[in-house]
C-alpha cells in the first residue's frame, strides 16, 4: 500500500493540528539550521510555537505512512514547518490508524492521490 496524502484547507489547519496534538501517540519538534549543519537538530521550540510560526509562513503535511521497512504497522503523520528562514523549524505528530480517520472524517480531508 503506497503513502498517501491529504489535503488540508487552509482555514482548517491551526484547528487540525491542535486536534492532533490532543489524540497523538508520539509529537516530536525539531530545527534545520544549516549554517551549522546539515542535519536536523534538536530545539527547544514548543510544539505551539512551531505551529504559530508555520501558520505564518509553512507547509502542513496529513500523511497515511506505511512503514514495513521499519516493521512498524501504518500510521498517521501530521505535521507543519516553518519555510525561508534561516532556520526551518518542524512538528511531527504519528496518530493511530482510528485517531488520523477520525481527523480525516471530522476535517472532511480528501486524498490527493
């Protein structure tokens, strides 16, 4: 089964996250600075502040993973970063199967495959 993604709408996409965020089983946030390196790093930005960023300025992904090369079982993720700065910040949300397909029907988010 190939990755597929989902459309989020615009006006929908604070609420989205914060949805998210609420029904997550693992959030992660990180920072891509390259004057230092290449490499995604750690940060101390909250989950909040990446998102208040992002709103801003970024791009939000709603995404149905499969991951047999990881042996884990399909999954959700959703999440928003920050673009053109000189750091990008990002926000990973995994969501179970039951909790992103609730999102999907709430959210009313249509498949871009």
């Amino acid at each position: 089964m190939p990755q597929t993604s989902f459309c989020i709408k615009k006006s929908d996409r604070k609420a989205l996250i914060l949805d998210a965020l609420a029904l997550s089983s693992w959030t992660a946030t990180d920072q891509l600075d390259c004057s230092v390196s290449f490499l995604r790093q750690s940060t101390d930005k909250t989950p909040l502040e990446v998102l208040s960023m992002s709103l801003k300025k970024g791009f939000f992904v709603f995404n149905l993973m499969n991951a047999p090369y990881r042996g884990e079982e399909p999954y959700f993720d959703v999440g928003c970063s920050t673009i053109g700065g000189n750091v990008d910040y990002f926000l990973w949300i995994n969501l179970t199967i039951e909790n992103g397909n609730k999102l999907i029907k709430k959210y009313n988010l249509k498949s871009q495959i």
